[in-house]
C-alpha cells in the first residue's frame, strides 16, 4: 500500500527520536521516502533543552512559519533504548507545538502503546470512569498518585495534538478520557483481524476445520470482552472458551482457578490447543501460572498471544518455562525484536510487524485514497523457532506452510 507522490505531499512524517525503524516504514508505507531525519532536526541546547526544527529552506524568508501549512504532520512515538518515557513525552508536547506553529492544519500522533496507561486513575472516585465500582482497596492502591493518564491527554491537546491513534489499550478510565479530551478523535485500534488471519493460516496451533481442538482462554475477566471476541472474529463453530479467576496475593504472586462464568470446562479438552489472549505482560507471572493451571488437560499446544510485550528480565525468565509453548505478539516496543533484550526466549517469539496496518488506518483517518490490503502485517519469526522453515515476511505466504 503507497500513496501517490502528490498525496503523500500534504503528509508528513516524523518522530520523536531520528532513529525510530517503526516510525519510518510507517511513513515508507504512506509514500514518504524522505527519511525523518531530513524533515526535522533533533536540536539539542548545550542546558539539555530540547528544540525540534522541521527543516526548510534557509534562503526562503516569504514563507518564514508557513512551512506546514495545510498539511497533517503524524507524530510516531514508541519506546527507546536511548531516552525515558518521561524526555519521549515531552519531545512529542514540543513537535507538536512546532507544527501547530508553523502552520499544521492537523497533528496526529501515533502511540501504539499509549503512554502513562497505568495511572489510569487517582486516589478519588471521581478520578477515573471505570466499569466497576471502586471500592477502599482499589483506591488505596492510587492514593498518593497522580492521575497521569488524564494529564498526558491534556498535555497534547494543550501542546497542539488534534488526533491520538494507539493499539489495543487496556484502559476503559484511559479510553474515555482521551475519547473525551480529543472530542471522539481518539483511535484505539484493536488487532482482532491480524490475530485471526496468522492463527488462521499457519501452523502455530493444531485444531480441525471447525475448530474441534481448540480452545481460547481469557487469562482472567478483564481480558473476556477481547477474547470473546476474538471467537466471533475466527468464525469457528466447534471452538471453545475458557476463562480463567486470578487472585493477586502479593505483587508478584497469583493464584489461578476455573472462573465460575466460564462458558465451557475442562471437559473433553484433553490434547487441546490452547491460546491465550492479553493485552499486555509485565512480570510474566499471570501467564505462566495459567499456563501451568492449563497443564491439568494436558494440552497438545500452549501459545501466548500478547500485543504489548514489555517484560522484565525476571518475566522473560519465567516464559521460558516449558509450560509456554510460543508467545505471539505485535511490534509495538522496540526491543521485542532485540536479540540481546530477548535472550533465548527470542526462539519462542513470533513478532507481527504491524506499521503498514497503522499506516492503512492513518490513511483511512485522512480520508486519502490507497489499495487496502487484507492482511497488512509482517512476520518475524527467529530462525531458532522449531516451527522455522526459512524467514517469513509477508501474510500472503502463510497459505505455503499449509500446503506442506
């Protein structure tokens, strides 16, 4: 998908740090072969403040604060191994701003994985929408906090963010706040679609034509809506869904049982395939205790399916464990194509590059003419994964590895 060169004319590109891989094929994939660090400079005072500078002309003195006019400047922020979230944050509130004026009709920024989602609400009841009632112990757990996710939002609508694209956000408190401070304009993307099309065409689960075979599991309630679904969106009548309860007992602790709204039980679910789905892993304990949980039916396959991997080195360590067969997930953080960051868990990695689906969406938002593909996404697949036959790139090829 590309757009023509008179298209992509009134689209620019950037990020908030030169060297950001995703950001650029997003703007390769939305006809922009300028590379980012030639459309603005990255200035940095000798006091450390920062001062981004979208580059012009210098012998144009007629067109001096006019240089975007018109145009949509996107604005791609992910994690980096170089700055904090806190200096990204701030690098995206001064773009913006620059863009806004030198005469940007619109800004856009694309935060796959939206920052500050975890302070999604405060120490008051009336700081956060959620979708249950809060009670003593849920509001303990903020007091003394700020309610950041809300301050972010804020802060970008203040600093000249017209528009906020992210992926697959956890938050219902987040979500209706951006939802809110964008009047609507906020995007949360989620990859239902994406999902469903590799499970469906490669060979990562073993189940019959129907889905005899298969089973789905919410790791626990919050993940139920997602994972239900995920169901409908794979279409197979003969699949089943499990949800599992989790208790925290101690920061690091759970314990994992049958929850009592599960729509089927373990019966009849020996030598199953079972995926799990969640929006994000930390410490790698849920999971793993699931898995283990999970272990009882005695499963023919365990995969982990997981948009937002930012695990620690204690959580990679715990996904190693056997009970985890591969872990599926998208690109939305940098290091989850790492080698050095992974370790030897990379063998069980398979890595769903998403930038040319955002940079679908993106047109889709800009109301801008492109070919849309059915399945834009990529695939990384380490060559240690016993499931690897040779490197794979593209969706189109699945259909290959069914063949065989």
């Amino acid at each position: 998908m590309t757009l023509s060169t008179s298209q992509s004319t009134n689209v620019v590109v950037v990020s908030n740090s030169s060297d950001n891989p995703f950001a650029i094929d997003i703007a390769y994939a939305m006809g922009q072969f300028d590379d980012i660090a030639d459309l603005i400079s990255m200035k940095q005072f000798m006091n450390s403040e920062f001062c981004p500078r979208f580059i012009s002309d210098e012998t144009d003195f007629e067109n001096i604060g006019r240089k975007l006019k018109g145009k949509s400047v996107i604005i791609v922020s992910t994690g980096s191994h170089v700055k904090s979230r806190q200096e990204l944050a701030m690098s995206n509130f001064i773009i913006a701003r620059a863009a806004k004026e030198n005469g940007a009709a619109r800004v856009i920024l694309v935060e796959p994985d939206l920052f500050y989602s975890a302070q999604d609400r405060g120490p008051h009841k009336s700081l956060g929408k959620t979708s249950f009632e809060r009670d003593v112990k849920d509001i303990k757990k903020f007091d003394g906090q700020p309610f950041t996710a809300k301050l972010y939002a804020q802060m970008l609508k203040l600093s000249g963010v017209d528009t906020v694209m992210t992926i697959h956000n956890h938050s219902d408190s987040v979500q209706k706040i951006f939802t809110e401070v964008f009047e609507g304009d906020f995007h949360n993307l989620i990859p239902y679609e994406i999902y469903a099309h590799y499970l469906l065409n490669s060979d990562i689960l073993h189940y019959g034509k129907d889905g005899e075979g298969l089973v789905l599991c919410a790791p626990d309630k919050g993940a139920r809506d997602f994972v239900k679904e995920m169901y409908k969106t794979l279409g197979l009548s003969k699949a089943k869904f499990i949800m599992l309860d989790k208790e925290r007992t101690d920061e690091r602790k759970v314990e994992i049982t049958l929850h009592k709204e599960s729509e089927h039980t373990f019966d009849g679910l020996d030598g199953a395939s079972i995926v799990l789905f969640d929006d994000m892993v930390r410490t790698g304990s849920t999971v793993v205790k699931s898995c283990q949980f999970l272990r009882q039916i005695n499963p023919q396959r365990m995969v982990f399916a997981v948009s937002h991997f930012y695990a620690s080195d204690e959580g990679r360590e715990r996904m190693a464990h056997p009970a985890l067969g591969e872990i599926l997930t998208l690109n939305t953080l940098p290091t989850i194509l790492n080698r050095d960051e992974q370790g030897r868990l990379r063998k069980k990695m398979v890595v769903l590059k998403v930038e040319k689906w955002l940079a679908q969406e993106l047109c889709n938002i800009l109301d801008l003419p492109h070919n849309q593909d059915a399945n834009p996404y990529k695939i990384d697949m380490s060559s240690k994964n016993p499931r690897f036959t040779r490197k794979i790139w593209f969706s189109e090829e699945l259909s290959e590895l069914q063949a065989k």
